[in-house]
C-alpha cells in the first residue's frame, strides 16, 4: 500500500483540529501567576520520573488523538521520539538507582547478571511484539554499542586519558553523549 502525504490535505486537517469546538486552548497551559494547579509546573516530586512520565504520557496522548484525527502518518515521527525518549530516561533511572538497589557495592555480580538477564528479555519481548527478529536486533545493538564504546575510547585519549577506571557516571555519560553524535 502506498501513502502519499499531500501537504495541503494535511494543514486543512489541522485547521480542523485548530478550530475544533472541543478542543483546548494550549494558553491554558501557561499563564501568568502562582496558581500551581492551572500552570504547568516543573520539577515537581521527583524530577527524573515526572520528565519520563511525560514523555509517556504525550505520546500515548499524541497517539490516541492522532488515530482519531486520522493523522498517524503525519504524528508518527514524534511519538516514537517521546516513546523513545521516556524508554532512554527510565534505563538511566534504572542504571542510577540499580546500583543501591543490588547492593554491587556488596559484590552481588549474580544478582547483577539476573537482573541484567530480565532486562534482556524484556528488550526482546519488545522486539517479538513490534515484529522485530531479536537476533538480528541484538546484533545491529550490539555492532552500534562497540562503535559508540570505541568512540568513547578515543575521546579520553583524545582528552590525555589512558583509562577510564574510576570516572565517575556523569563523567562516562558525557564521553557517552559526545560518542552518540560522532557515530
């Protein structure tokens, strides 16, 4: 089947939505004022989860309003970056808090390795469900995670580094955001 996108068709539809009876006015959103509940408010209980949940919450909001307007075509690129988007800041939240939480400092590495193995298997379970081949998925992850682990190599040398034995993980996550936008 094919899809053409006709620009025109696409603003009309838009416009549609725009001047719809029924929906909101994106002003109400953010007014002047301290009235919390009828603002948008950042940085409210725990930071990290509230800006993952509300990458969550807006694409399952932008996909169920998309389908209804007929615009999936048009909408599918930015829901699966703030799908994409919640799933990378869980896995930080997971890799932050993962280390208290399995007591490592304790030298548990098995009940590392099981949970690691969970997390595998869910990452593969969503392979199945969006009709991935998990194989070839972890593969393609796999060649992508050693040409971003030798970029990050050569930006600590590139840095004087020899090592980056005992960097703390912000320092191992900025060489790790530089290497994504070298490779």
């Amino acid at each position: 089947m094919e899809c053409k996108v006709n620009a025109s068709s696409s603003i009309a539809v838009i416009n549609r939505i725009k001047n719809d009876e029924q929906s909101k006015d994106i002003t109400k959103v953010f007014r002047k004022g301290n009235d919390w509940q009828n603002n948008a408010c950042l940085n409210f209980n725990d930071p990290q989860y509230s800006y993952s949940l509300g990458y969550r919450e807006a694409a399952n909001f932008l996909a169920i309003n998309a389908a209804d307007h007929h615009m999936q075509d048009l909408f599918i690129y930015p829901i699966a970056f703030l799908y994409r988007h919640h799933l990378e800041l869980q896995l930080k939240l997971i890799i932050e808090t993962g280390k208290g939480r399995l007591n490592i400092s304790d030298g548990d590495q098995n009940k590392l390795q099981d949970e690691i193995g969970d997390l595998l298997h869910a990452v593969f379970s969503l392979c199945v469900f969006n009709g991935l081949n998990p194989h070839d998925t972890l593969t393609r992850s796999v060649e992508k995670f050693e040409r971003r682990f030798n970029a990050v190599q050569q930006l600590a040398i590139e840095d004087g580094l020899s090592t980056l034995q005992g960097k703390s993980f912000d320092d191992l996550m900025t060489y790790w955001d530089k290497a994504k936008c070298l490779t």
